[in-house]
C-alpha cells in the first residue's frame, strides 16, 4: 500500500465486529495470510477497563433503549389532543440535569 494514498477508511474499521474474540489469539487458530502464510507477529490485548466497556457494549445492545408501551401512549395522546405539556417540570428536569453535570 502506497503510504502517500492511505484514506481514513483504509485506517480504521467500518464496523465494530461484536462476536470479535479478545485478547492474543493461539497462532494455530489464526486466519493465513495472502499468499498461505500466517501472520504471528501482531497481538491485541485489552485492559480490564476495556473489557469490561466491551461486554457493557454487547449487553446494552440485547436491550431496547425505547419502551414502546409509553412511546404508543403518548403518541396516542397526542393524537386525540389530551396530551399536556408541563413546562415547570420540563424546566426542573433540565435544572436538574445541569446540577448533575457540575457536580
């Protein structure tokens, strides 16, 4: 590879791979190669810290951030005109949400 024609995309992956296996792999189960030969010399090792971020990731993403039960009431609401907008409690919310930020 020309280092004078290196884009972004040929640097950093496309996709986070989430069945990835981590840590230093045996070289007898590493993928061979161009040219039939297998790599030995590159190893990845992750911290605990980034361990555990990593299966935080992976279970987050068997969860639904969404509660569709509310999302359909409140849709609902809205359509038959008796959904109420409470500025006061929008505004301590974000009250609130700053304070936590400063501290």
């Amino acid at each position: 590879m020309d280092i004078k024609n290196v884009k972004p995309s040929d640097l950093l992956p496309s996709r986070v791979d989430r069945n990835a296996t981590t840590g230093p792999q045996p070289a007898s189960t590493r993928a061979p190669a161009a040219g039939g030969r297998t790599e030995t010399g590159d190893q990845l090792t992750l911290t605990d810290s980034a361990q555990r971020l990593l299966e935080a990731t992976r279970s987050a993403g068997d969860a639904s951030p969404v509660d569709q039960a509310r999302v359909d009431a409140i849709r609902s609401s809205i359509a038959d005109g008796s959904y109420v907008i409470d500025p006061e409690r929008i505004a301590a919310g974000l009250l609130k949400m700053e304070q936590d930020l400063g501290e």
